[in-house]
C-alpha cells in the first residue's frame, strides 16, 4: 500500500486531486501548496493552477446552491422574510454581476457571501460567470506571486523552504483579517 501511495505522489494528476479536495477546506493553503509544489517541480505549472481554480470554482457553486436550497427549511425562510434581509436582497440583485465578484476578493464574506446569493436566487448563469472570472484572477495573482516567491526564494537542500508554506499561509490569512478590520471600520463610519 505504501508502494503505491509513493506512486501517486509523483503522478500530476493524483496530486492536482488532492489541491482540489483540499481548497474545499482550505483555499489559501491549497494555492500555497500548489504554486510551491510547482516551484519544486512535482508539479507542472498549468496542472496546479487549473486544480486550484477548480476547487476553489466549484466549492463556490457548491455554496451556492446550498443557499439555493436552503428555502425549504421553515426557519430560513423566517429570517429571510426580514426587513433588514430584503433591502439587503435588493442591493445584492441590483448589481449582482459586480457584487458577487467582488465577494471574492473581501476575506469574511466569501463562504456566507455565496450561501446568501443562492438563497437570494441570483440567477445562476450571473453568479458562475462572475464566479468564474473572479476565481481566476484570484487564482492567477495568489498562485503566480506565491510562485515568484518560492522561486526567488527557492534553495533545494536548505532548511527555509520548509517554513515557507505556512509562513506564507499566514501572511495571506493575516493580509485577509487586516482588509476585513479595515472593511468593519469604513461600515462603522
């Protein structure tokens, strides 16, 4: 058994699996592996960035249609029957196209963001074009400038390349909290 995990870890295409499955529970940490398995060379460029937008597309949609269907439940229908909820419905719809895109790139929202469009019945053919365009220009600028890092930073044998993935992760999760804080005080104001 352990022969044949070994296997795997060498085949592109287990490896891109295992980014897609992993951006559902943790996208940021996905791109970061992806792009630096890439700079290490297990992991060809264009492979690792198509699994990264296609977990990170797909996990979306998937939030979108529990939204979708979440009206069969009494209690979401309680709370979306509420004021406050319905004027926030109309300026969600009002520009849905430019609303769901920018979703993507405010850390906080992405995951409630999305349920909410569903349960808002954006129309789909607007939430997976936005969707789509956003994630890929997401994709492409995390996964090329974690790339150019780990290149500029690469050194085969040495001990730094081994702290480099979670001190990126977390400079991408503290980057993520700093936009959000800043976000919350411009809504107070």
């Amino acid at each position: 058994m352990f022969d044949t995990l070994l296997s795997w870890s060498h085949n592109p295409y287990a490896i891109a699996l295992g980014i897609i499955l992993i951006s559902y529970l943790l996208e940021d940490a996905a791109i970061v592996g992806a792009a630096l398995l890439s700079v290490e060379g297990t992991l060809p460029i264009h492979i690792g960035l198509l699994a990264v937008f296609i977990g990170i597309a797909s996990g979306d949609i998937g939030l979108f249609y529990i939204g979708r269907y979440s009206h069969k439940f009494h209690w979401v229908q309680h709370k979306l029957a509420h004021a406050k909820v319905v004027k926030i419905q109309t300026k969600l719809q009002k520009n849905a196209f430019l609303n769901v895109f920018l979703i993507r790139f405010l850390p906080g929202l992405r995951g409630t963001g999305y349920l909410v469009c569903g349960a808002f019945h954006i129309k789909p053919s607007t939430f997976f074009i936005s969707v789509g365009l956003a994630t890929l220009l997401w994709s492409i600028i995390i996964y090329t400038s974690v790339f150019a890092l780990g290149d500029a930073l690469w050194v085969g044998g040495s001990l730094w390349r081994w702290g480099l993935a979670p001190t990126l992760i977390m400079a991408i999760l503290l980057i993520n909290k700093m936009i959000k804080v800043y976000f919350l005080k411009e809504q107070a104001i």
